[in-house]
C-alpha cells in the first residue's frame, strides 16, 4: 500500500490550527480545538477527548448531534434534490411554511439562510408595508443590549454600539432604548413608528428575560401608534425557553417573529413569519435569497418540528430547564466571589458572575473540565444544551462548571 496521506486522512491538529491562524480572517477568538463528530449532546475532538456539549452550536443544534431521524431526513433530501431556486416551488418548503404557520399561529412565511437575514427581510418587510400602504414610515426602536445579527440593516437594530465601529453611518431611522423601560420607549412613540423589534428574552445581550409586563406594554403601545410589534425569536424559539416561542411566556401576540437558530437543527434557515395583514408587505420582486427556502434546508426544519413534537421536547425543555436552573444557582451560591447568581428560562441559562471575572475567561477553564458553554455578553456564562439533553448530563454540566468555577478562583 502506498504510503501518501489519503485525501480525507485526518491533518495534524497543529497543522490544521497553523493553517486557521494563516487562512481564516480574524474575526472570532475560537478556541484551539477542532470537532470531528458528535452524538447527543457530546462533542469529540481530534484528539479523541470529549466535550458536554452546552453549547450546542449556540443554540442551534436543539435535536443534538447525529440524530438519526435528522441525519436520515437530510441524506433523504440529499438524494432527491438540493436546490430549485425560486423560480419555482418545492414540496418540502411549501409543507415548511404550511406546518410553522400551523404550529406558531402566524399566516405566511418568507425563508432565508439565518437569523440576521430573517431580521433584515424583517425590516425591509415593515418598511415597504407602510409604503404600499400610501403612509410612509422608517422608524424602528430596538432595544440596548439587543442582538439582531450582523448585516448592515440587521446591525443597525443590534444595541451594542461597539459591533459597529468603523462600519460608516448605520442605517438611519433606527433608536435603541433600555431594554426594559417601558417610559422610555413611549417618549419616542409616535405615528411615524414603523415597528419595535424586540428579544422576548435578550440572548447574547446576557440571558436577559423583559421584564414582567414589558412585551404587553410593547404591544399597547404599538396598538396605540399603528405600529408593528416584530419579535426577534432566532434564539428564544423552537422550544429553547420550555415553549414553542418564547413570546408564549407573556401571551402578547406578535405581528411578526423571526426563526433561525434551531430551525434547521444544525442545516442553515432562517424565517420570518407574519400575520395575514402583512402579507402584501413584500410585493413581488421586492426581496429574495437564492438559497431561500431550498428543499435541503426545508426537510430538515420539518424533521426539528416532527421530533420536536414526537418527543415532547418543548415540555420537557420546561422541565429540563428547571433543573438546570436549580442547579446553577446552587452552584453560583458556592462561588460568591466569583458568581452572583443564575438567570434565564428552560433551557437558556446563565451564571452571572462579580467584576472579579470575565465570561470569555471562564470557558477555556470549562471547557478543560469538558464541558463547552459560551459567553453572552461580559459576565453571563450561558447555557445552550441541545433540548434532547438527558437529567444526568445536566447534573453532570453543573458538576463541571462547579469544578470549573473552583479552579478559577485558585
Ligand atoms: C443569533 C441571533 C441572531 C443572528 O443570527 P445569525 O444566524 O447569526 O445571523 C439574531 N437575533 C438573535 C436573537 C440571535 O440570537
């Protein structure tokens, strides 16, 4: 047998890491680990050690790694047809938008390929419905903190003003307030407010739930205006807070919502739903994505919606999540010096930690205990498992980030 490497014969890990640093722009801080494979909730790198995975590809891979009915959906799809373009129609996507709409209560679909895409067809979408309308408005009040995506429009509702540095004027008409305060949001209402986007939950802002009564006071006020209430559930949604959407906390009705995240399970999608009375907001040709609403991506939604459903994991994320909840304060109680408590809704978790600590320091120190979590913001440690997560893995994440916390007070 010849000697020469096979073309997929695994690089060196150093070799690889080497070859990152030379041809990856620098635009993320990933940590010198490579993934080969998953299963469930593990992860496995190349040097065969193994993660608890409460990452989850940020909250994205909510049925797990390698789910069989997902990993078969996929292979089945595959096998059929990728991509059609939308030119033309495709079974999968027209069931898609026919089982979300189902499922969320919403009428009609737009799909795209993420979450920042979904929120700036969000934003086109409010826009040009006021203007087919015959009464113009660009306004939009997001919130402080709030995380949007990172496109030019997305960007422009993102409230943290350090992801906009250098990027020229952000797009004009758009005002963030404190997440939360509701006053401050009725003293920049008026009839030539398009639309509030906001986080039922603010997720990479810190684990942050609005407050009790804050998304009713949103819905008033838009009610009150004319204008529209657009939630942003690309990281609350799909069962993550321990309902379908996160929204399903307060009972407020939205006129919009976008998807992203764990809609695909892992394959990239994006969604924007909305009601019947926006449904002429994009007239033909007034927006559209390649690769929007393709069959792959389209089959593999399903497949997170039937599993999700046949497992009962919206519920169980309620339960799950609990746990976990309980798990972690106890936990920060441990550290005083280091935490100062836990926050979050099913299984969307934080530890908050003192001006002793940053987050981003923690998670190398967690991950050498074998456990993968991220930060949300400076002093929020999150905690994304996927939603198939069993009771032990959870105690056995809370052990570890106890350990985790342990050494870092040393
Ligand atoms: C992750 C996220 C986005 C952006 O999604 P991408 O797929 O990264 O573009 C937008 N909004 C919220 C709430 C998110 O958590």
């Amino acid at each position: 047998m010849a000697m020469e490497a096979k073309p997929h014969a695994p690089r060196p890990t150093a070799e690889l890491l080497d070859a990152a640093h030379r041809h990856l722009l620098g635009n993320y801080r990933p940590a010198p680990i490579v993934f080969t494979h998953g299963q469930g909730s593990e992860l496995f790198d190349s040097q065969g050690r193994r993660y608890l995975d409460f990452c989850a590809g940020v909250a994205v891979c909510c049925l797990g790694h390698a789910h069989p009915a997902l990993t078969r959906a996929i292979g089945e799809q595959a096998a059929r047809v990728l991509q059609v373009s939308n030119y033309f129609f495709n079974e999968e996507n027209v069931r898609l938008a026919e089982e979300l709409c189902g499922r969320t209560g919403f009428d009609r679909a737009f799909f795209c390929n993420s979450g920042t895409e979904a929120n700036e067809a969000l934003l086109k979408l409010v826009r040009r419905w006021f203007h087919e309308a015959g009464r113009p408005r660009v306004r939009v009040i997001a919130f402080d903190r709030g995380f949007h995506g990172r496109t030019m429009g997305a960007l422009a509702l993102t409230g943290t003003e350090a992801y906009r540095v250098g990027f020229g004027e952000p797009l004009a008409g758009v005002e963030h307030v404190p997440f939360g305060d509701l006053e401050a949001v009725e003293a920049r209402m008026a009839d030539d407010v398009a639309a509030i986007v906001v986080e039922p939950l603010q997720g990479e802002g810190g684990v942050l739930p609005a407050p009790l009564g804050f998304l009713e006071g949103l819905r008033a006020l838009c009610d009150r205006h004319g204008a529209l209430l657009a939630v942003d559930e690309i990281q609350t949604g799909l069962g993550r807070t321990g309902k379908f959407l996160g929204l399903e906390h307060s009972g407020v009705q939205a006129d919009a919502i976008t998807l992203a995240k764990g809609l695909g399970g892992g394959v990239p999608i994006g969604a924007l739903l909305v009601r019947e009375a926006l449904a002429n907001g994009l007239p033909p040709g007034a927006h559209g994505s390649t690769f929007g609403g393709n069959p792959l991506a389209s089959a593999a939604a399903r497949t997170v919606l039937r599993v999700l459903a046949e497992e009962g994991l919206v519920e169980a994320a309620a339960r799950k999540g609990a746990r976990l909840g309980a798990g972690l304060a106890e936990v920060a109680a441990r550290h005083p010096a280091l935490c100062t408590g836990e926050r979050g809704q099913g299984l969307l978790r934080a530890i908050t930690l003192t001006d002793a600590i940053q987050a981003r320091d923690l998670l190398p120190v967690a991950s050498e205990e074998g456990l993968l979590v991220t930060a949300a913001g400076p002093s929020a440690v999150r905690f994304t498992p996927p939603l198939v997560v069993t009771e032990g893995e959870i105690d056995t994440a809370v052990e570890l980030i106890d350990r985790a916390l342990t050494r870092a007070e040393r």
